[in-house]
C-alpha cells in the first residue's frame, strides 16, 4: 500500500510542476490513490497495478494540466473519466468549481460515487451515461479526456456539450499529428504544450481545442 515515500513523491512532483498542495489536498489525493488501488483488485479500473507507478502516472500525470484547468472557467466535465482521472485531481485542487465525471461502465461510476462520498467532494457529479446520450442543461467551460478517444471521435461526441467559449483539453502521449489530420471542420487546434511529468517516461502533451465560430 502507500507510504510516506508515495506521500513524498507526490509532493515532490507536485513543486516541480509548480503546483501548490495544501496539506488536506495532499492528503485527498493519497486518500483517493488508496480507494484506487484497494478497488482496482476487484473492479479492474486501471491497468497500472503498481502503487509505485501509480503516484507519477495518474496524480501528478493529472495535475500536469493544472495551468490551463486554472485558465478556463467554472463547469468542467471529464469524458470516460474511468478511475477518475484526471477530474477527481482537478476536484481536489479547484474546490470552488464544479467538475462532472462521466462514463458508460457501470462498475467505473460505482467507484467514482464511492471516492466522492468518502473524501467529501461536493463539488463532484458522477453520471453513469454514454457521452452521446449525455444533455446537460447548459455547455461546459472545459472538457477534458485522458486516453479516451481519437481527436476526432472526442470532438464528434462532445461538441452538443460545449460552444464556442468552450476548451477542449485532450491528454495525449505522443503528438497525434495524424489525427489532428482528421480534425472535424468546425474545430481548431488552438495550441498544444508539450508535459513533463515527474517520474513519467515517454512523451505526454496536451492539446487545446475550440470551436470555430
């Protein structure tokens, strides 16, 4: 299980992506990594099974999009958000604004319901749906996606979620040149950032979609 090694990489990492943690965020978060491993015995949530993995490759790997979550504004919805990365990080850093989770697999919003219930965060919304069935009563101001589609598939599906003030955040691991190739019409690669997250090898980038108006 976890240590205070874990607990010291994480806060490691969290300086060197120049991200402030409180201690009871710090704390929420290694909270949240013990549900997902204890869970992922039974419910197979995650393929990284090794807690010594775990801290680089789905906390800090989530927090290295902080900035640009802080850039955008209030309602943020995670698209197949799975084991909850990365909108249950971002939920534990940014308190006072509203993030919903969303997946079709049953078992996955189990959990999601599980961690919101035990670490107390009110400002989370798990909806068990698939993303096309999915009608909110207003658009998102940020959607985000980690590992959960093509640039195109994530566009086509989420684009009745959101408008043109709207920012598309796609995680990614090596540059998707090809896809952006396929891009729908009515969107646009407003910049990318290339990550560097602690502990993580390979590359990771993040891509910043809007809508053309």
């Amino acid at each position: 299980m976890l240590s205070d090694r874990h607990a010291e990489e994480l806060a490691r990492g969290a300086r060197e992506l120049d991200v402030p943690l409180e201690d009871d965020q710090q704390a929420q978060l290694l909270a949240y990594l013990a549900l997902l491993i204890k869970w992922n015995r039974a419910y197979n949530l995650t393929a990284v099974r090794d807690p010594d993995e775990m801290v680089s490759r789905h906390l800090l790997d989530s927090l290295s999009v902080v900035s640009q979550v802080a850039e955008a504004g209030e309602r943020w919805l995670d698209v197949g958000s799975g084991g909850g990365m990365p909108g249950i990080p971002l939920a534990i850093l940014f308190p006072q604004r509203s993030f919903t989770l969303l997946d079709a697999n049953g078992k996955k919003t189990r959990f999601l319901t599980q961690v919101k219930l035990e670490l107390g965060l009110d400002n989370l919304e798990v909806v068990h749906a698939r993303v096309e069935a999915f009608r909110p009563a207003q658009p998102f101001s940020g959607i985000v996606s980690r590992a959960f589609s093509s640039l195109a598939d994530f566009t086509d599906w989420t684009r009745h979620l959101g408008d043109e003030g709207t920012r598309w955040l796609a995680m990614k691991g090596v540059h998707p040149d090809d896809e952006l190739q396929t891009l729908p019409a009515d969107f646009r690669l407003e910049r990318s950032h290339l990550l560097r997250v602690p502990g993580c090898q390979g590359q990771r980038h993040l891509l910043i979609l809007r809508r053309n108006s």
